[in-house]
C-alpha cells in the first residue's frame, strides 16, 4: 500500500509552537525537535501496524480504520480516537483524556514525503519524514 514502508523524521514545521500550545514543557520540547524519529508502516487491507522508533522510546501500535483505540504521545498524554481513510490521506481525530480536547491528524504522501500535519486548539504544524 502506499504508506507501507520505514520514514525517517527530515524537517519540521511549527513543531515547537504547536507542542506549546499541547502543554508540553519546554525541556520535553527541545528533547522532541531532535528525537530522530522513524515510523514504519505496514497496511494490510484496514488494518495498520505501525513501528515508532525515536531517541526516547520504541512503540509498537496497532490499528484498524474505524475503530477507537487508546495511544500515549511520549510526553505520557493519552489520547483517544480513530483514523479513518479518505482517498489517499488518512486521517486521525483524537481526543486528549485530560482535558477532552481534539488533536486532528493527517498523514499524506506528496512525492517521496510523508507529511504528518497536526492542528490542536488552532495551531497547525508539520513534521516532513522522508522514506528510507
């Protein structure tokens, strides 16, 4: 499928601003705007297995369109939600357990890029990963 594969973290896009706006402490912040982060995706059918390997921790998910399941950002933050794939983009609505806020997500692939955008309470970022 189109996003199977091993992506490596290039370059990022109003990363710090948008982890600020999600209450993440400046430490954390600058630690994350350098945590080498890989993701391999795997799809069979609706049914994703994804690899996420950084500077700070491996997590191994698993997940199936449509359905809801719990994910904790490294920050220790649990979120609540589902992707779901529209075309060729897929799309995640989470919904933070500490404060019922939603944190949306898309993952797209433009040229040899996955592009990973977030928009959490009105900030939008970008992380750019290329394919390894």
């Amino acid at each position: 499928m189109t996003f199977n594969g091993t992506w490596k973290i290039d370059r990022s896009e109003n990363y710090e601003r948008f982890m600020e706006q999600m209450g993440i402490n400046m430490v954390k912040r600058k630690l994350a705007a350098h945590d080498n982060l890989k993701i391999n995706l795997e799809q069979t059918g609706n049914k994703f297995v994804v690899k996420e390997t950084s500077a700070f921790r491996t997590l191994d998910i698993e997940f199936t369109l449509g359905v809801t399941f719990e994910y904790a950002l490294a920050d220790g933050t649990m979120l609540s939600g589902t992707w779901t794939m529209e075309s060729d983009i897929l799309k995640g609505t989470f919904t933070r357990k500490d404060n019922g806020k939603v944190l949306n997500t898309t993952r797209t692939i433009v040229g040899d890029e996955l592009i990973q955008s977030y928009s959490y309470d009105g900030v939008e970022a970008k992380r750019i990963f290329k394919r390894v």
